[in-house]
C-alpha cells in the first residue's frame, strides 16, 4: 500500500521475531492464497476486475480473482485496512470486521456477502512475481500488488504475526537497511528500491496499469 505523506510513502509491517520464516523482517502486508480464498462467488465479491481478467492478468487458466481477494484479507488481518468499494453500509463496524476476520481468516468472504460489502480490486495492480530459486525445502511463488490506502482507515497491526507498521518514505528504508537498521529479505528489498523511483503514488500507479512486462533476473 502506498500514499502520499506528502511525498510518496509505503506502509511496511514487522513480523515477530518468533516465526521461522522472516523472523523479525520488514515486510509489506500479505500472505497466501487460501482454499476459502478459490470460491464460485468471486466475482459477486470483487468489483471492477472480471475472473477471466484477473486470470489473463496472472497467466492462469482461471480463478485469478482469488489472489485479489487474498490480498485484500491478509492486508485487513495483518494492517486492519479495507480496500472497500464504495462506502460501507451505515453501523459497519470496521474494528469488529478486523476481530471476526482475525479470529477465522475463512469467514472473510461469508462476511462480505452477509454485510453486503464488495471489494475494489480495479485499484490493485499486480506488479511483479517472485519464485524463490532450487534449493532450499522451502520455497515460495509470490506476487506483488500495489494500491493507494484507503483515504478513511488508519492502519492496526494483529499484535500476533505482526508487532509494528510503519509509512516510510522507500529511499529511508533502504537506508536503514544499509545501516543495519531495518531488516528485509530479498524480494522486498528490490520492490522497496522499484517504489524508491517515484515521488507520488500516482506515478507509482501510473507505471504499474501500464501492465509492463516482467524483467527477468
């Protein structure tokens, strides 16, 4: 998530130092496509971005919609926002949508649907895809999103995977990182250092609709 403050900003979360994998790493809020996440109602959930658009948009034969809706739970569990489309109904009660979420990640779309809320995926541009080289018995196949923070939310860390956030302009993250200052893992370093070319979210955003395509390192 990005916003200007008044220059470009991104919001980063610390992962808590007892995880065994990034322990203690400046991250940007996210996590993992879930089976709750693949369900027949996706596009009645997210607006603005048909499945088979998402899916051409990730190269996948179909169901690209569910790393839209993944990306938008994991940033509600771990930063407390809401990429809403629309204005809430009157009484929603986003502290109480975080707690319910944060109880059972699975009830986020069954949520949704009994509050009437969708999300706005056309906001969030996917940017960029990272797979972790042969090797290790861990590895990861990661995608990167980029979106403005919603204009009315603040984020609220989880408390549990989570223990900080923080806006920080990308050129002082990557100085603290040099300095030894702030801990990050490769793919978040050179996504950091991407953002550290634009003064505004806007340019950032501009750069990402364009759908460039993918450098290869």
């Amino acid at each position: 998530l990005v916003d200007d403050r008044p220059d470009l900003h991104v919001l980063m979360v610390r992962r808590t130092s007892r995880l065994a994998f990034a322990a203690d790493a400046w991250v940007f809020p996210g996590g993992r496509v879930d089976p709750g996440d693949q369900q027949s109602e996706l596009e009645r959930l997210c607006v603005g971005v048909s499945d088979a658009e998402a899916s051409e948009i990730l190269g996948v034969p179909r169901g690209g919609l569910a790393w839209w809706l993944a990306a938008c739970r994991e940033t509600l569990e771990e930063a407390g926002l809401l990429l809403l489309a629309g204005d809430p109904p009157a009484g929603f009660d986003l502290a109480e949508f975080r707690r319910r979420v944060r109880a059972d990640e699975s009830v986020f779309p069954d949520l949704l649907i009994e509050l009437g809320l969708t999300l706005d995926v056309s906001a969030i541009e996917e940017v960029a895809r990272f797979i972790t080289p042969l090797g290790p018995p861990r590895r990861f196949d990661t995608r990167f999103f980029l979106a403005r923070t919603p204009a009315d939310q603040e984020p609220e860390h989880d408390a549990g995977e989570i223990v900080d956030w923080e806006w920080v302009r990308p050129a002082d993250a990557l100085a603290r990182l040099r300095e030894g200052r702030m801990r990050m893992i490769a793919p978040t370093v050179r996504m950091v250092s991407c953002l550290a070319r634009y003064a505004t979210a806007d340019e950032a955003l501009a750069v990402a609709r364009r759908r460039l395509p993918y450098h290869r390192a």
